[in-house]
C-alpha cells in the first residue's frame, strides 16, 4: 500500500490527483492537510512514502504589495514542508513548480523552451517558484555533503513538477475563461499560434508514475498535442451552437493591443515545450487534446 500526504487540502490539482489515483488503484491511501495555520505541522509524515506539495499562491495578482506573501507561501512554506518531511524519513518529495519559472510572455515573439534554455523570470510569481526548487536541491545537497556514512536508502528523493497550463473540468483560471468567451463573443482574431497545455488527468497520471517510479529530477509534463487559442475558441464555439466570426482582420488589434495589455500576450502567443522535454519511458498523455476539450465542453452544460 502507497500512503501519500498532499500537502494542500482543497485545491483543484490535489483533489483531481487524489480521485484519479483512487479511481485507479485502491490500494492507494491518500490523505490530505490544510496549508493554513499550523496545520500541516501537525500531520504524522512519518506514516506516509510520499509528500505530494501543492499548496502555493496562483499567479493571479500582480499587485507589488502581495509580493513577501508569495515568497512566504510559495517559496518558504514549500522548504518547511519539506525539512518536516525529511526529518520523518519521507523520501519522495513531489513538488508543483510552474513552467513560468522561464519567464512570462512579454510580447508576441514565438518562443519555444528547450532542454538549453535557462530559467530567467520576469515576475515574483516565477521568481518565486524558482526560489522553492533552488531550496529544496540545497537541501539535498546538504544532506549528502553531511552523510558520514552510506545512507542512500534514506535519502529525500526531490521531483519538480514544472507544468504549462493545467486545465480540466470544473478548473479555473485562463482556460475556463476563454472558453466561456467562445461560447459569447460573436467576433474572435485569427491569430494561431502553439502553446504547451496540460490536462488535468493526464498530470494525474504523470503523478502516479512518479510515485511509483520514486522519479528524481525536474520534469516538464505536458499533453501530447500543442494546442491552438483559435482552434480552442472555434471548438467551444461549435460545442455551445454559437455563431462566431473568426478573422484576421482583428489581427492588427492583437498586435497593438499586445504593446499595452498583458493579457493578450497570454492569450496570443506561441510559447511552448519542445515536445523531446516531455516525453519519458512510460505513457502519461492517455486523455487526447480533442477528448480533453470534449470533458471540458461536457461540464461547462
């Protein structure tokens, strides 16, 4: 039997992960312990395998004023966590990071992240995240510079999870906005483009395999296919029987809105995972992008 903590209780990956796992494999036990507070204090490590870490802050206020709490939960909580788990003889340590520790899109300029391509953020949210990983490998390190003796067996096993977009039923954030937009707008630009996206069950099973595999490393999950903002507005769109107008010439709008807004930049331009980064030895994109966006569809009725 696996007996794994998720460190996070509530949230929408964590919850998603449990019932997949569960669904899979009962002989799975599964627990999870609210962030909040002292609460996570209070848990038993000693009686799990696993930490699976989610809890954080999403990227969803840019407000300066907010920065010393993303540092504080984001990146200090995750090192905490994660020195409870160690002292209690855990050794897979399974860590949410985000793909956004690279940096955020600042213009239209297509991008494509690579094996090569460092981690340079542009934002507190990346530095954030990046600033939990470099604390969790010193960590590791420091406990390998103190070994006296041969402790490998013992030894904290750290998996990074660096993501693209998750998205899933019932999920929030950017994804389940646009597709709400499809279903009203009766205009949308015709601006194609790549992005790397990652549905819910297949980092699901991305999770499961690294349980069962005790992965070590950073990792770069993602679905198999990349995915198109038109195609994703024009499937939503033909789901919900709304009439829409795709075209370019809205085009000239995306260009001059993306100099001054933000958004349009995450919404436009192609930014993506070189597909080599993601694959690995066993199968994890099992839901296809057209299923994925079928789920999607069916709960948004």
């Amino acid at each position: 039997m696996k007996k794994i903590l998720i460190t996070g209780a509530g949230s929408y990956v964590g919850e998603s992960v449990r019932r997949y796992i569960l669904a899979k494999d009962s002989s799975y036990r599964i627990d999870a312990v609210d962030t909040m507070g002292d609460n996570w204090k209070k848990a038993d490590y000693a009686k799990y395998d696993v930490v699976f870490h989610v809890a954080g802050i999403a990227h969803v206020n840019a407000d300066p004023k907010m920065e010393p709490l993303y540092y504080k939960v984001n990146c200090n909580l995750t090192i905490e966590v994660a020195k409870h788990a160690k002292a209690a003889g855990v050794r897979p340590f399974i860590f949410m990071s985000s793909q956004i520790v690279f940096h955020e899109s600042q213009s239209l300029k297509a991008e494509v992240l690579t094996a090569e391509t460092k981690p340079v953020p542009n934002g507190f949210y990346g530095n954030s995240k990046l600033q939990a990983e470099n604390g969790l490998w010193n960590l590791v390190k420091n406990q390998k510079e103190n070994s006296t003796r041969s402790q490998g067996g013992n030894q904290m096993k750290i998996c990074i999870l660096r993501p693209c977009m998750i998205y899933g039923p019932n999920a929030k954030g950017n994804f389940s906005r646009l597709a709400k937009l499809a279903c009203k707008t009766p205009v949308f630009p015709e601006w194609h483009n790549k992005r790397s996206m990652l549905y819910i069950d297949n980092l699901a099973e991305f999770v499961k395999q690294a349980i069962e595999r005790e992965l070590e490393g950073t990792f770069y999950p993602q679905n198999r296919e990349l995915a198109d903002t038109v195609e994703i507005v024009r499937y939503f769109a033909k789901e919900a029987g709304h009439k829409i107008w795709i075209t370019k010439l809205l085009n000239p709008f995306v260009w001059m809105g993306s100099l001054v807004l933000q958004p349009i930049n995450k919404m436009f331009a192609t930014y993506y995972y070189n597909p080599k980064m993601s694959k690995m030895e066993f199968d994890y994109q099992l839901v296809s992008f057209e299923e994925s966006l079928k789920q999607v569809a069916d709960s948004l009725k």
